[in-house]
C-alpha cells in the first residue's frame, strides 16, 4: 500500500536516456559504458536498465552476482565489473556468463586463472595504476604480469585506469603521461575517461569511456552546472509542507536552537528527514523549493522533518508542494546545489535515498 505520507522521489527514465546519448556524443566515437553500480547510483538497477538496455554500448557494474541477474534478465550485452572478482565462485561465474572482468591485482589474476584452468578467459580489463593510488598494477608489476597474460588466452584485453582530479586544477596530464609509460607499445583497447574527463579532456576517450554521475544528471565539476553541461536530472525528491509556525525574533528552531530568528519568521515543517536520505548535516540556508519559488532550510535536519523559511512566500502555506532537490512542482533546485550545502556530493544523496520513500518512475 503506498503511503499517504507525501514524500516521493521521481525518477525520469527519458532524462537518463537524454544523459547517456549526450555522454556518448562527446566521447569522440568512443563506446561508453553506462556506470550502473550501487544499485544505479540509487535510482535503480532495474529502471535504469530499463530505460538503456536497448542502446548501451555495455554496462558497468560491482558484483559479479548483479552480473548473473542481469544475464539471467535475458541482458546479452557486455557487462564489465569494475573491480573484478572478489573469489573463486565470482571468477567462475566470469567465466560462464562472458564478464569482462578488471584485474588490478596479482592474487586477483591467479584466482582468475584458478577458476578457469584449461580454459578462455572472459574479456579482461587490466587496471594500470596511474596515480590513484587505489587500485591498479604498478611497473614492477608487468613483467610477472605481462607473459601470463600471454599465455593464457582472453576474450580481449584492455587497458584502463582511472583518473584522480578530472574535475580539478591538476587534470590529467599527468597521469596520462604516466599510463602511457606503462601502456609502452601497447595497440590494443583501451579504457580511460569518466564523467569529468568525457566532458573536459578528449585525449582521454581512447576506445571505451566510463560515464557515471553525468547519466543522472549531476555535474562532476564544483564550477560548473549540470544545466549548462546539457545535463538533465534524473531523480527528483518532492514532499509537501505539513505544518507551519509563527515565531518571533529571537525565537529558535530545531533540536539544539541552531537557527535563531532575526525577524518575525514563518517556517514551514517539511515531511521530509534523514530516514529519508536527506542529508542531516545540510545546515540552516541550504536550498529548498516551495511553492514554485527557492528559499532556504532553517535549523538541524530531524529524521522525518526539515524545518524551512516561508516568510517571503505568503502564498505558501499547509499542503504546499515541496522540491528538496531536482525539478518538481514545488520549483528546481539542482543535487549539486544541495549537496555543496551539506558539504557532500551529488553522489551521495542519490545513493542515500532511504527504501522507505516511494519511487514514481516516468519516461
């Protein structure tokens, strides 16, 4: 039964197609993988591959059991796990189901070769580490490496690495420069950009990109909108005020009294909170929505309530709709926006929706 409680995220399927298309067209006839991992940033496995499973180049995802379910979903296309397998019974299931499988590891490859022993390796990713510093071979690594690869025959080997400051002032130069030493003569495939490299640096989109947080319409930059990036968002939280309270100057709101009113100050209780996913560290003037026009959150989120300022908004009032972030009836407010405010990513607030908010899926 769904709840009469008005909370409700809304999920726009022709917005992450629009997302997709937009990645591949500036990814220099590239191929692009659509980045479908924690449950598609929080939007949804399922819906998402509803909405591209017909015109993804491939998909990208965590666990090598997401990649059964979406073979067993009758999904023939390319599936890569971004970071390999984790044990025996995930390199088989590589093995069986065609996987294109990361190796960024030498006990990660010999576990690959355990589990498949005899036989053609599924499509391999091999993970240089150009600077991250997270995952990846090194240089010392390669000459173990390289003739074991040789040896047993794959799918298709591709190189990739992953970018640390894309969106930042330091770039990518420098990591191409050093993957490009490791890479040495290497022709075959290869597997470098993200979001923010796919939008900013062309000489990264090689032969596969990997766009993630730009299908759901979030910008990968701090200086940047995904409005002007041509980015349309996905996921959309609305809800609705349910109360409203006239305090005086001088008057406090919330747990701990962290707003203080300078003026006579309408507030309006909002049925939305952290058990929702809404960020608790988001602070009083974070943006909010209410009634067709912007205004700001007053005084610490609660769990099932976050306290807004309807002063300059007279025509707002009980049963108004509200839009905490994305584009719904009570106005826009970009992820971005909210998620710089609560000193946190987009990301982050996609991929905290809480099960409890009901989902309405258009597109």
């Amino acid at each position: 039964m769904k709840t009469a409680r008005p909370i409700r995220a809304g999920i726009d399927l022709s917005a992450l197609q629009s997302n997709y298309r937009l990645a591949r067209a500036r990814a220099s006839g590239a191929r692009a993988w659509a980045v479908l991992k924690a449950d598609a940033y929080g939007h949804g496995l399922w819906r998402a591959l509803r909405a591209l499973g017909d015109e993804a180049d491939g998909v990208a995802v965590l666990e090598a059991e997401t990649g059964a379910a979406l073979r067993e979903s009758g999904f023939a296309g390319p599936i890569l796990l971004l970071e390999g397998v984790f044990a025996e019974r995930d390199a088989r299931l590589a093995g069986a189901l065609g996987l294109t499988t990361v190796i960024h590891c030498r006990p990660q490859f010999e576990m690959l070769l355990a589990a498949c022993p005899g036989e053609k390796l599924p499509p391999l990713y091999v993970k240089l580490n150009s600077g991250m510093n997270r995952l990846g071979f090194a240089a010392a690594d390669l000459p173990w490496l390289l003739p074991r690869l040789a040896a047993r025959p794959a799918g298709q080997v591709t190189l990739m690495s992953h970018f640390a400051d894309a969106d930042g002032e330091r770039g990518v130069a420098w990591q191409l420069e050093r993957f490009a030493a490791l890479a040495g003569d290497w022709r075959g495939p290869v597997s470098l950009a993200n979001s923010a490299a796919i939008l900013r640096h062309p000489a990264t989109h090689r032969d596969w990109v990997r766009p993630g947080i730009m299908l759901y319409g979030a910008s990968p930059f701090a200086d940047q909108s995904a409005a002007d990036l041509g980015l349309k968002p996905v996921m959309t939280l609305t809800s609705r005020i349910i109360a409203v309270q006239d305090i005086a100057a001088g008057e406090r709101v919330g747990y701990g009294g962290t707003f203080t009113a300078d003026r006579p100050t309408r507030v309006g209780i909002v049925a939305c909170g952290y058990a929702d996913g809404y960020p608790r560290h988001a602070g009083s003037g974070t943006p909010i929505a209410v009634h067709g026009r912007r205004t700001r959150t007053l005084g610490r989120v609660s769990m099932d309530m976050v306290a807004c300022d309807l002063t300059d908004l007279p025509a707002a009032g009980l049963g108004s709709p509200v839009t905490l972030w994305g584009e719904g009836a009570g106005g826009t407010v970009p992820a971005d926006e909210v998620a710089a405010a609560a000193g946190t990513i987009a990301y982050e607030l996609f991929c905290a929706l809480a099960p409890r908010v009901p989902v309405e899926v258009t597109g």
